[in-house]
C-alpha cells in the first residue's frame, strides 16, 4: 500500500543544468535549474523553466539563446551557488573564478571549466504556471576530450555528473553502471 | 579546449520515466521514455516527450491522464523492456508480471512493485519536432513507505533510482550523497 505524499514535484532523477545567457548588456551569467530535461529528438532539442523574476529570464528573452552547462561533482558548490545568488548583484562568473567562453553559435556564454556544454538556439516559450519553459534547439554539444570514452562517446563515469533530489534536496553522484538500453529488457528470443 | 559533437541530444543526467496509460478499451500499458522532467513548481507539473507513432500518445490524448513510475535498479530490465516493445502488440504489464493499479485521481494505472508514482492530468500538449511534448499537472505522489527517510522524505539511497545516459546508451545507479542543495554553495557570510 503506497502512501500519499500530495500534490508535489518529486521524482528521480532531476538535472542540474546550469544556464549560460548574457544580459543585455554584454555581461554573462549562469544561473541553476532543475526543471528541464530533453523534449525532443529531431530537431535535437532541451527545455528549461525558468520564473519570470530571474535574471536569466530578461536575458534569454532579448537574446534568444542559452547554453546549459553540466556540472562534475567538484563543482556542486559552484553550481548551488549560482542557483542562490542572482547576476543582478554580482558578476557570478568572477565571483566563482570561473570563464565565460562566448559561444560562436548563439548569444550566450559558456563555462570553460565545466565538463559538457550545450549550445541552444531558443524556438519557443511555453507558459505553465510560476514558470516558463524554454525550449531551445540544441545546435552544438561540446566536450573536453578527455572525457570521452575509448568509442568516443562522451563518458558518465569521467564526467561524473550529479543530479537533484527534490524533497530531501540533496545532490546526488552518477554511481555504477547498471545496464545497456535497449538490451537489458530483450527478450531472449531476440539476442 | 573544447571537442564538437554536433547537435546531439546528450546531457546528463536523464530520467527513466515508465509512463502508465489505458488505451480507449481500457487495456493498461506502460511506456519508456528519457525525454522529460519537471517543468513547473505552482502549479506542480511534469513534461514527457513521446512520439506519435506510439501506442501511448493516442492513449494520452484519448483518456487525458498519465502515470510516471520511477523504477529502481532491480527493475532496469523491466524499464528497458518497456521502452522496446509495444503495448500495441501485447499486454506489457502481464509479460513483466506487474501489477497495473487504477489511479483514483487520473484515468491511467500505475505498477504497484515500482517505488514512486506521480499521477498527471494533461494540461497541455507542445508540438516541437518529431516529438510531442505532454504537460501533465502532478495531482499526487505515491511512495512505498519504507522508501522514506527519518524526515519523511523520500530517500534516494532506498529508492535507487537511476538515469539514462544518451550517446553510450547506459543505464546509471544514482550513488552517493555528494552536497546539500541552498546550503553547499552558500556565501561564508551567509553560513
């Protein structure tokens, strides 16, 4: 008998994407989000909500692009910060010591020193209730080589990702490999 | 310096959402999809992206709720069966021996032996590529009880859920607690 726990946004896992925009100004920024995840397959594409009193919320508006930048584990406190402080105060970037890289695909910044980025062209906003939803085509994913694996894909356990626990709000580490997609439910007939 | 990838839909982590839905004779099916999360806090709602072509988007359409079932490692096979086979073709529930349950909030079953369920309303659906995009309104969250921790909350080390990683095609554990959201990247001033 499963117990009733309400009308709630939990469940497992949740990304940590932090978010890449310049305002309108020039300035970059990264701001943290856990809403979001991939939408669609062709054209690739990525969804992040974002409230309507961020800064990064102006900013993605007027310049209509954004990079999402996966954070390894040894940079959860970078990450959870820019979650916190807003770019409205601060130059987060140098309050973080780290490097805004601009990108040559869309008007936003990336962080040099984060694993994996993606570069997003912004197609469309989605009005759902205290947040919208970007919807951005992804145009390029970029890596440090170092992180991919011996077929060239890009590796979890190099880049040691780490998601978002809604609830007890903890982060928590990409662990063991535990199966192959596509493979771990075949039936034997099929093998 | 940077390794181009292309436009690829790879980021980490994503989830592993088994989507329960009746189709319009009220035969319960499950489907596998990565492409979601959390979209919305007020009011609480979820995305998933699903194809056309598949059985479940004209179950959707038709009864208007859905079922998230987030599996832990020792249902990885039956996750990834799912995501292989059609419901249009058999019964999935009864080839993987699990039990489908009737939501009393939304018209869709959910598995009774998967650890966590979120029942949701459609509200609205996105066209954005090959992709559809459900936005369902989370009405409850469902939890085996000994899936909590001292506070109540849902425990990821209990639930062990895991992530899919694109590109590799892997299904990963989620492993150990690695910092506390809000608190991990506070300001020293602010601690």
């Amino acid at each position: 008998m499963k117990k009733s726990l309400g009308a709630k946004t939990i469940v497992y896992p949740t990304p940590v994407f932090v978010v890449g925009s310049y305002d309108t100004e020039g300035r970059p920024n990264i701001m943290t989000a856990s809403w979001g995840g991939v939408c669609c397959s062709q054209p690739p594409s990525l969804a992040v909500s974002i409230r309507k009193e961020r800064h990064s919320y102006e900013n993605i508006i007027a310049s209509g692009g954004f990079t999402v930048n996966v954070p390894s584990v040894a940079q959860v406190s970078a990450a959870d910060y820019a979650g916190i402080y807003s770019g409205r105060d601060e130059d987060k970037f140098a309050a973080l010591g780290l490097t805004p890289v601009r990108s040559d695909l869309v008007n936003a910044p990336y962080i040099e020193e984060f694993p994996l980025i993606l570069e997003c062209a912004l197609r469309q906003t989605v009005e759902i209730g205290i947040h919208t939803q970007f919807i951005g085509e992804i145009l390029d994913v970029k890596i440090d080589p170092e992180m991919l694996d011996d077929d060239g894909n890009p590796d979890p356990a190099k880049i040691r990702p780490f998601a978002y626990a809604p609830g007890e709000g903890g982060y928590w580490a990409i662990g063991e490999r535990v199966g192959q997609s596509f493979s771990a439910g075949k039936k034997q007939a099929d093998g």
